[in-house]
C-alpha cells in the first residue's frame, strides 16, 4: 500500500516500520478485519500524513493513483527545495 511504503521511504526523516512490535497475524488481522491506522511519526509534515491517510482509504475508489501519488511527491519535494533556498 502505498501509504505503507511513505511511512518505510523515511520521507519524514523519521524511517520507522509502520507496525513496530506486531507480529505477522496480527498485521493482518489489522488489514483484513479493521481500519488501517499507521500511526504517524513524529515530526512527519501534515501534509504527508494526509497523503498517507487517503491512501489508506477504506474506499478503493477514494484512493489515489499511484501518478496523483507520485506527482504530488514531485510537487511536495519541490515546495520544500524551494523553501530551503530561501
């Protein structure tokens, strides 16, 4: 899932394993039978866990694609460049 794989990227600079301390049936007893709920690491900007909380839609089709995805990582990296040249 892609809300998974943000969370293992360390796009935060924070990489943490999403299900810390779970073992296997119990990640998937999660993703099988309850709302998926990645806690968001510390420090992690608003608007990635935002992505990250709309990837993990219990609605397939309130998903986004991975291209929005990924443009929006594009476009989220460039903001934070540019606010680093400042």
């Amino acid at each position: 899932m892609p809300g998974d794989w943000l969370t293992d990227l360390g796009i935060c600079g924070c990489a943490q394993t999403p299900y810390a301390g779970l073992s296997e049936e119990q990640i998937l007893h999660r993703k099988l039978h309850e709302a998926v709920d990645i806690p968001s690491p510390a420090g992690c900007p608003a608007v990635l866990v935002d992505l990250m909380q709309a990837c993990l839609s219990r609605q397939p089709s309130q998903r986004p694609t991975m291209p929005a995805v990924t443009n929006r990582l594009h476009s989220l990296l460039a903001t934070f460049w540019s606010d680093d040249d400042s």
